[in-house]
C-alpha cells in the first residue's frame, strides 16, 4: 500500500531544508548566497510553467490559474503563454 506524501509537507519542508543551507553559506563568497538565490528562483519559475502547463491540460481555466496566482485570468494568460499551452489543453478556452 504507497501513502500519497501532503504536498503543503512537502513544500514546507523544502523552504526548511533550503533556509538551513542558505544560513550555512559563507556570504562573502563570490558565488555566495545572491547567486544561489537567484539560482532557485529560475528553477521555481520553471516548475511553476509546469505546474501551468499540467493545470491547463487537466482543464482548468485561465481564472482558476490565475486565483491560485493571486492575479486575475488575463495576467496569467499573459505570463504564461495561453497560445503554448492552450495547444495542448483540449480547447479550454477561458
């Protein structure tokens, strides 16, 4: 029997695990804390276009995203690409 792991656990214990090893870095190396930082953030930011592009072909509207953003459907469209993943969303439209 596999048991489903909380996905909120999950997230909580990578933003724990990640401010821990951050806390360890030596701030005055050249790639330093900034550098890794930013790093992670490009790394979300692809994991959130997956996130999109998963949500959008399972069915779920352009508002719904956007809720979930804490923005409206339109910007989420326009962040997002609704043309590239529209493509593959089954003719969701909204």
């Amino acid at each position: 029997m596999s048991s489903q792991a909380d996905p909120d656990q999950i997230v909580e214990a990578a933003i724990h695990s990640i401010r821990a090893h951050l806390q360890e870095l030596n701030p005055a190396e050249p790639d330093g804390l900034v550098f890794r930082v930013n790093a992670l953030h490009l790394e979300l930011d692809n994991l959130t276009d997956l996130a999109v592009d998963a949500q959008r072909r399972y069915g779920m509207s352009w508002t719904q995203i956007g809720q979930q953003l804490g923005t409206t459907k339109q910007a989420a469209q326009q962040r997002f690409g609704s043309s590239r993943i529209d493509a593959n969303a089954g003719g969701v439209a909204d």
